[in-house]
C-alpha cells in the first residue's frame, strides 16, 4: 500500500458472497512499525472529516466479517 491510494474498510455478509463498503479513505502517512504488531498506517476516512479520531495510525487487521481493501475505482 502507498501514500494517496483510496482504501474502502469492507464488512462481509454472513451466508452469501455480498460486500458492504463501510467508509472509504485515502492513505496519508505510512508504514509505520509498532514492535509485535502489524505495520500501521495513517489514513483520512471521508465519513470522519476534520475529527480529531480522523488519521489516527491503525492496522489493517482483517477477520471473517470485516476487511481493507484497496479502491479498484481510484487508485
């Protein structure tokens, strides 16, 4: 993943093979590493606009119901 690339945060329906894009944002900062963890980045959500909680450094984890995956339509 770089700097400028759009990243939806995706959750998977339960029984069929359905997507529901949550909240989509850019990658402003990044990869940062946190010792034991995954590498972290700093994104802008677009449904967080100037919070304070918006760019926080997170890790993309994934599971079985939710997912990052990179914006096919503006990368």
């Amino acid at each position: 993943m770089k700097i400028g690339q759009r990243i939806n945060h995706v959750k998977h329906a339960k029984y069929q093979n359905l997507k529901e894009v949550l909240d989509t944002g850019t990658i402003t900062a990044g990869p940062f590493r946190v010792p034991g963890e995954p590498l972290h980045y700093r994104v802008k959500w677009d449904s967080l606009g100037d919070s304070i909680m918006n760019e926080l450094p997170m890790a993309f984890l994934s599971s079985r119901k939710y997912s990052y995956e990179l914006n096919k339509n503006n990368q």
